[in-house]
C-alpha cells in the first residue's frame, strides 16, 4: 500500500530525485563538510516539512531523493536548500570563500520518482468513460 501525505486540501505522495552541484564542480564537499551538509540538510528538510528519504554527498555533487507539499513546491525547496546550506557552510569554513565565489550553482536537476509507469496512467486516463 502507498504512503500518501496531506494537508489541508491535499492528499500527495509526490517523490523527486534532486542532484545539484558546487560552483565549477569544484570537489569540496569532503570530510566535514560532507558531514555539516549532511547535518544541514535534514534539518532544513523538518523545518520546511519535507522528507528526505535517501541522501549521499559526493565531493562535486549532492543527490537527495525527497517528497514534499506539492502546493510548497520543488522550486520552493530546493531554493531553501541551496540557500540555507550556502550561507552556513560558508560562515563555517571560510576555506569555501576563497575557492569559489558562491558555493552552489544556479542550476540542479529534478525528476519525478514513483508512480504507475507512464503508459499504465495514459491507459487508465483514456478509459475513465468505461470505468
């Protein structure tokens, strides 16, 4: 059985795999601070409600699989991870000031995890009528 979330008006289960990188996928993300971020980001993720199901750091990128309120958005979380993560990281190893002039990209990639395969959903759409 699937595990839906909701809020108010909603019922959900919507999953996203996240990857972003550091500015110039300089490899950074090391020792600790692969551990900090790690720390930040599931923090940041219970202050904003979201989940995060499944972590890993690499020195020059980051994947989080994910599931938040659609009515926040991926946009919404993904802006406060990055920015979070940035300002803390930054005022706790000065060494990230001087490699790189932001800690993060502007870009990150988001794909939609989960669910009935594609033509299962498009099959069960066209046939409502038969139902």
């Amino acid at each position: 059985m699937k595990n839906y979330k909701s809020n108010r008006n909603i019922v959900y289960s919507c999953k996203y795999h996240v990857v972003w990188c550091p500015k110039y996928r300089r490899p950074v993300l090391i020792g600790e601070v692969e551990t900090r971020l790690k720390e930040l980001l599931y923090q940041i993720a219970k202050e904003i409600e979201v989940e995060i199901i499944e972590l890993e750091v690499m020195p020059d990128h980051v994947h989080v699989l994910l599931e938040c309120d659609p009515q926040f958005g991926i946009h919404k979380v993904m802006k406060r991870l990055k920015g979070a993560t940035s300002r803390y990281l930054r005022q706790e190893f000065p060494h990230l000031k001087s490699r790189i002039p932001t800690l993060w990209t502007n870009s990150y990639f988001v794909s939609t995890v989960g669910g009935a395969p594609l033509e299962v959903i498009k099959q069960y759409v066209a046939n409502q009528k038969e139902v």
